[in-house]
C-alpha cells in the first residue's frame, strides 16, 4: 500500500482538488483506492455525499485516527491512501507527510502562495518528506509559471513536471461528486490529471493500472466517521 499526501498550510492552493482527482483517476484505473480526509471542513467527504458512484472511498477521520485508519486500509488490501489535509494544521499536516511516501504540496503561481509556501517547505522538511510542489491553477498564458517554478525550486523544493491548469472544469464537475476527466473525458483537464496520476505512481514506484497489480476483486468500502 502507497500514501500520498496532500499539504500546503495555505488554503486554497488547490489540496482538496488535486486529492480528489488524483484518488479517481487511481479507481478508473482499478486499483483499491481510499482518499482519507483529514480537514474538519470535511471538503472531499461533502463531495463523495454529492457523488452517485460509490467509489473511490472516502473517510472522513480526525487525525488523532490516521495510523488505525491505515492499518484497517492496509488490511483491506487497499492499493493507494490519498490524503487529504487541512491549513493551518501544522500537526496533522506532520503527521501527513510521515505516513507519506510522497507529499504533493499543491500552489498557485501567484505572489500571495509563493510567499507563504515557505512555511510549508520548512515544515515538511522537519518531516524528512519526499516532496514535490505541483504548480496548480496555472493560467493559459505568461511566464508566470516558470517564474514560480523557480523561485520554488530556490526554496529548495522540486517542482512536478505535470502543471494543472485554472481551468472550469476542475471546479464545476466537483458540484454534483464528479471530477474533470469524467465530465470531459476528452478535456484538456482530463489529460493533465492522467499525466499527474501517472507521474504520482511513477514517483510512489506504484503500477498505474491493476494490469500490473495482483488483482483481489476486492474494493474498500465507503465508510465515514
Ligand atoms: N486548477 C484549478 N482550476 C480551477 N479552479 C480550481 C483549480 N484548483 C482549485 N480550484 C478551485 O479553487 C478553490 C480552492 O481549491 P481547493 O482544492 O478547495 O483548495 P484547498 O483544499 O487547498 O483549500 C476551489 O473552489 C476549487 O474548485
Ligand atoms: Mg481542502
């Protein structure tokens, strides 16, 4: 089993956004997947309430119950944990990257993030994480991104490959529980989140598909604390 952690002590960089893809294209792909919400504001629970598929599973937890939750989804033959984090939560979001084999830190290229990613940084090094800042909410044009690629590579982070771009779709298709590559399966979004997911297993040296993983025809269930 692979923990993939999603932090950024700012909110709105993106968190909640990138988990919730990320955990659905990892179901379409097959493999038993668990997003575990770990914000009180319970953001990504709300969305699989609204949402008619049933999977990919949702538990909303306090944090004080993350290393039983993981064991309970380790037993469950669950192939990826996605967590979802909560701002200003410096303790969780520590807790987070240590069970994580990797942490995505989700920022906008804009002044306001660049300037607050540093705490974010600094914390998840105090962790020892495996990070990676992935560049969110991008626009169409401009050498904005690569201005903020850089000036977060000089924070001494790595910067995803993979950018996600400000697109409508990422915000809409969450309304009624879905995401961007199942309202536009041919979209542009729907192309960005199977190249980050892809990355994101390469990263986690996770197979992509369930082609490669033993298969158990066994998924978690919904479950909500
Ligand atoms: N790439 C994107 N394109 C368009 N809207 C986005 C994008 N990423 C996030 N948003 C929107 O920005 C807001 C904050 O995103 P969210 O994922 O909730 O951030 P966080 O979980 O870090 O607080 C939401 O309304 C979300 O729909
Ligand atoms: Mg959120």
């Amino acid at each position: 089993m692979k923990v993939l952690a999603l932090i950024n002590q700012k909110g709105g960089s993106g968190k909640t956004t990138v988990a919730l893809h990320i955990a659905t294209a990892a179901w379409q792909a097959g493999l038993n997947t668990l997003l575990i919400d770990l914000d009180p504001q319970t953001s990504a629970a709300e969305w699989h309430d609204s949402r008619a598929e049933e999977f990919p599973a949702v538990l909303s937890i306090q944090p004080t119950r993350l290393q039983k939750a993981l064991q309970t989804a380790a037993e469950s033959d669950t192939h990826l944990v996605v967590l979802d984090t909560a701002p200003h939560a410096e303790s969780t979001a520590l807790d987070a990257a240590r069970a994580a084999q990797l942490v995505l830190i989700p920022c906008r290229p804009a002044i306001m993030d660049l300037r607050a990613v540093g705490k974010t940084i600094d914390l998840l090094k105090l962790a020892g994480a495996n990070a990676y800042a992935v560049l969110n909410a991008v626009p169409p044009k401009g050498s904005v991104v690569t201005e903020a690629a850089e000036a977060i590579e000089n924070l001494g982070l790595p910067v995803c490959p993979v950018r996600v771009g400000q697109r409508v779709a990422y915000s809409h298709s969450l309304i009624d529980g879905r995401t961007a590559q199942e309202m536009e399966p041919e979209g542009k979004a729907a192309e960005e989140v199977q190249q980050l997911y892809k990355w994101t297993c390469a990263q986690l040296g996770m197979p992509a598909s369930t082609q490669e993983h033993k298969r158990h025809g066994k998924q978690v269930s919904k479950r909500t604390a």
